[in-house]
C-alpha cells in the first residue's frame, strides 16, 4: 500500500498507534498535532501510567526500528487554518485521518471553560479540515474518528444501524420511503460536538462533493499494538483517571494498585467496545476502502461487542480478586440502557474482531501492574459532573449509590 496519508491528532491515544500502523503498511505518513494532550496531563496533574516518549524520540525510534519516516508538523488546526491548506497542498495526501478533537466527555464537562474549549477546538477544528480540503483542489479521502455516544443510549429495543434509517412516510396517502440520519442524542459537550461534526460532514459532501468516512467508534480498551511493542519509546499512553481513562482499562489499573472498582451509579450502563487493535485495523480499512466520488457520506459502526458496566466490574473481580463500589453517577443519564449495535461494514471488509478474553485482560493487567507505581491514587476518582446540583462522591458504597433524585431531596 502506498500514498500519502495526514493523521491528525497523531501523538495522540489512538492516533499514535494509527500513523505506526498505516506507516507499517507502507504509506507515506505524515503527523500533524499541537501537543494539546500532553498539556491537559499537565493542567489535571496526571501523567500518562505508561511513560510516553517525547515526539521526536518516538519518531527517531519507529525509523531505528522500522527504516521508516514519519514526519510531524506542529499547529493547531482549530487556529492555523493557513498553516494547515498550505500543508494540504504540499503534501497531496490521499486520505487526512481526524483524530484531533478532545475526546473526553468528563473533560468537556468540568467547567464552562472546559466546555468552551471543547466546542471551539472539535469545531473550528473539524470546519477548518473540510473548508482547507475544499480550497486546496486535492482529492482528499477523510476518514474522521467519531463516536457511538452521538446515537445515546435509548434505542428503543432496535438495533443502532451504520448511519442511516430507513423510514416510510406518507406523503398525501402516498407511503415513500427514505434514508434519514439515525437521530442524534447525545449525552455531553463532547458527544455534541461530534454530532454537529456529522452536520458539517453532510452539508461539505452534499455541496462540495468531498469524500468523507465517519467512524462511529466504541470504547476503547488495551493499550499496544504490535507496533508500539517494538521498541519502549514506541509504547502507547495509557489514561487511567476519572476523566480521559476509558471504564475497561479504569478498572483494571484500579485492580492492579489495590483501589476498589468504580462503577458509577447502578453500573447498568450498556457500552459498545472495541480493542486498540481492532481501532487501528479498522482505520486501515476505512482508508483502503474510500467512497466514490459523490456518494454519500460513509458511516461505519467501529464497534465489536457491548456490555453492561457491572458486568465489567464483576468480571475483573473475579480475574483480580478487586473489590467492586458504587458512586453516584456524575453524568446525567439512565439507570439502565440496552444497546444492540450493528458492525456489518467493516466484518464486510474483512474483520475479525477481537472480543473481551481473559488472555487479553491479563496482558493490561500486566501493564497496569508494571507501572501501577506510577500511578496516583488521589486521579482514580472524577471531580466533573454534568450538572452543579449532581453532589460529588468520593466515598461510594457497597451496594449501588442511591438515585441522583434521592441525594437531592435529602439535602
């Protein structure tokens, strides 16, 4: 495989191991990131449980490791919007990969300034992707990270198709039928920003005709792939406090430095997850596999199972002996959701997810145990909540925490 791909974001979580992945398949990869992450690790006072290499020794050793190059610009595509046609221009990629949003929903809801800086970086920043695209003249391929939390939680005991609904109407006694986005539902600033990056992509695909692929991604757990195994500077970050640590790999950190489980609320909260090797295939995939100039946009469920949260915590207790406690949910959400997902676009493509396994467990638990001296304790717990008159636990309880209503009446 060889062209020239730009990942955006690409210092980050999941965009770190996707620029080493498509490097590995022999595109020409070129980074782009402001480094905001690693100065969010700064202001909460957290570092990453794995120690994560600078930039250039990262690059230096993917290229000792492998013979390949993959080049890094620094700017802030929410900001540098010049910076960012000019470099479109120059390096003619085939496909731009959009990892560069702020992906946490606590984060997004920490604060009005938090929630600020959400909405203007994911925005401008998605915004000045697609106006750069348009006004560049390449033929660009954007494949964009989004998320499964912009469709909610309540499906009404359907499954959540890729996108699109297939609806009848009745149009003056006249049934027709017609596609229509899934409706949007989300649940924090984050998920928002994410579905109006939908609106956007609609209306650039409709008018310009760009060729856009949204990827609506589960949660993520693990932590390496095969190639940030090669070499330690290589090693992907691995967030474990209350606002950027994903609920799978939470827990186990929390298993392996001794800190009861957390499960929030009644833990029957329903997910859909993906391992971080699943996300980068699915990736390569969705850049192999680009629309058709003036199809519509192509929006794939990145997504390999779903479980409830308790479930989760039952099941790394049993493997690790934790204790499991209940805190108030700070999010405002139900008590208990189903979710039935479907994944046929890319098993389609050829993939062959990979489940939730014991083996796979024990090998972040490895990691989380290597480094668990790393860890501060004082993180594990969320000081965000979605609304002021939610009250902060940081105490819990052996059986689920008491309804938000009830808190509230109490007081």
């Amino acid at each position: 495989m060889t062209g020239n791909v730009i990942v955006l974001g690409g210092d980050g979580f999941c965009g770190w191991p996707t620029a080493l992945h498509l490097s590995q398949l022999g595109y020409d990869v070129t980074i782009v990131d402001n480094l905001s992450r690693r100065k969010i690790d700064i202001e909460l006072g957290c570092k990453s449980l794995t120690p994560i290499a600078t930039v250039e020794q990262r690059l230096n050793a993917w290229k000792e490791v492998t013979g390949k190059q993959i080049d890094f610009v620094n700017l802030n595509i929410a900001e540098d919007y010049h910076q960012l046609r000019d470099l479109i221009i120059d390096v003619e990629p085939q496909t731009i990969v959009h990892f560069a949003e702020q992906r946490a929903a606590p984060y997004s809801m920490k604060s009005p300034t938090h929630k600020r800086y959400t909405v203007d970086n994911n925005i401008n920043g998605t915004h000045n992707v697609l106006c750069a695209i348009v006004e560049s003249g390449v033929d660009v391929h954007l494949v964009h990270l989004g998320t499964m939390g912009v469709y909610g939680y309540g499906t009404a005991g359907m499954a959540v198709p890729e996108g699109y609904l297939h609806i009848f109407v009745d149009v003056e006694g006249t049934t027709k039928e017609v596609d229509i986005p899934y409706p949007s539902n989300p649940g924090s600033i984050y998920h928002m920003t994410k579905t109006l990056d939908a609106l956007l992509f609609y209306y650039y695909n409709k008018n310009d005709e760009l060729r856009v692929t949204d990827l609506h991604q589960g949660i993520v757990w693990g932590t390496n792939t095969d190639e940030t195994l090669l070499h330690p500077h290589l090693v992907n970050r691995f967030d474990y406090e209350g606002d950027y640590g994903t609920v799978l790999n939470r827990f186990l950190v929390q298993a392996a430095v001794g800190h009861p489980l957390t499960v929030y609320g009644t833990g029957g909260q329903t997910r859909a997850f993906i391992n971080i090797r699943d996300t980068v295939r699915c990736i390569a995939l969705a850049v192999t596999n680009p629309p058709k100039k003036g199809e519509r946009v192509k929006i794939f469920n990145q997504t390999t199972e779903t479980h409830r949260v308790r479930d989760l915590a039952e099941l790394v207790s049993s493997l690790t002996g934790a204790d499991v406690r209940y805190y108030v949910n700070p999010r405002k959400e139900d008590l208990e959701n189903e979710l039935v997902v479907k994944n046929d676009g890319f098993l389609e493509l050829g993939l062959q997810p990979i489940t939730l396994s014991e083996g796979l467990l024990e090998e972040v638990v490895d990691v989380a145990t290597k480094y668990r001296d790393r860890c501060d304790a004082s993180k594990i717990l969320t000081d965000s909540r979605w609304r002021e008159d939610i009250p902060l636990d940081h105490i819990g309880s052996e059986i689920p925490a008491m309804l938000e209503e009830d808190f509230i009446a109490a007081d």
